[in-house]
C-alpha cells in the first residue's frame, strides 16, 4: 500500500518538477534574469516555488565558485519582489475605489518600512562584514541580505494574496 501511496504522489508532481526541473540541470545552466523565471501561480505550493528558486541559486552558486559574480546568484528578494507587484495590481483591480484609497495607504506605509528594515540590515551587514577583504565575502553578504529581507516582501506578498483569495470568496458567495 505504502508503494502505491508514493507512486501516486510522484504521479501527481510529476509535470510540475518535469517542467521546473530541465531549467536548472548542470548541463544546461545558464545564468537567468528574474523575468526568466516561473511565477508562484505556475506552481502547486509556495514551498515549490520556492525550491525551484533555491535549486537555481545553488547551481548558480556552485557555478560561481563564490566569488563577486555569486551575486547575482541570489534573487529571492526581487523574485519575491515580482510577486508583490503582480498581486498588488491584481488586488487593486479587484477594490472598489474606497478600497483603493486603503491599499494605497496602506502599501506605502508598507513600503517605508521595509526601506527602514533593509538600511538597518544593510548597516548590520557594513558592521559584520567589516574589515574582510576577498570576493568570496562579497558573495557571503549579498546572500545574507537576500535571505534577510526575502521573508519580508514573501509576507507582504502573500498577504496581498490571501487579500484577493477573500475578495473572490466574497463575490463567489454574493453571486450564489
């Protein structure tokens, strides 16, 4: 039974990791821009929208040998970034006026204080980093920026999403 369970699993998540999974093999590895890659919706989770970002960065990374080209290696915060944009401008076609005016607040209120996050963790960063000299540490600190202030906009994004899940619930129930 156990067989069978696990068959059907892969069966299920087959075409996803079929699709996503040639993009990133060693042979075909190139670097890509953040309009290159598949957006949350192409995926069944934001656990598999995520791997697929992570199993790009560590090729990148493996590819780079950590010097100052693994920068671009690390793409989560504008990947996650793309995502806000897209789901904020959907949330905000789906609002009445009234509600547009709540969002606008609301986001640019947001957005001051993600600014004041990211140059506090940029001066952390200054500090702990101070008095390293090589690439290899340039790439250490862009990858502890990334993965400092991602989860910031990845909350906000799904935030916004979840928004728009409610929103359409709304109106499915108004329309039955």
């Amino acid at each position: 039974m156990l067989k069978t369970i696990i068959f059907s699993v892969t069966l299920t998540l087959l075409p996803i990791t079929e699709n996503v999974g040639d993009d990133f093999k060693e042979e075909n590895f190139s670097f890509k821009e953040v309009e290159d890659f598949l957006y949350l919706e192409d995926f069944g989770s934001v656990a598999a929208f995520e791997d697929y970002n992570k199993n790009y960065e560590q090729l990148c990374i493996d590819h780079t040998y950590i010097n100052s080209k693994t920068v671009r290696c690390f793409l989560s915060y504008e990947l996650w970034d793309r995502e806000l944009n897209k789901y904020y401008k959907k949330l905000r076609e789906e609002l009445p006026e009234e509600g547009k005016k709540f969002l606008l607040h609301s986001q640019r209120a947001w957005i001051k204080n993600r600014d004041l996050a990211v140059n506090f963790n940029s001066f952390l960063l200054d500090h702990h980093y101070e008095g390293v000299e090589g690439t290899m540490f340039i790439a250490l600190r862009a990858g502890d920026a990334d993965s400092d202030i991602s989860p910031l906009i990845k909350q906000r994004t799904l935030l916004l999403k979840r928004w728009i899940y409610k929103l359409q619930k709304k109106q499915m129930r108004e329309i039955l």
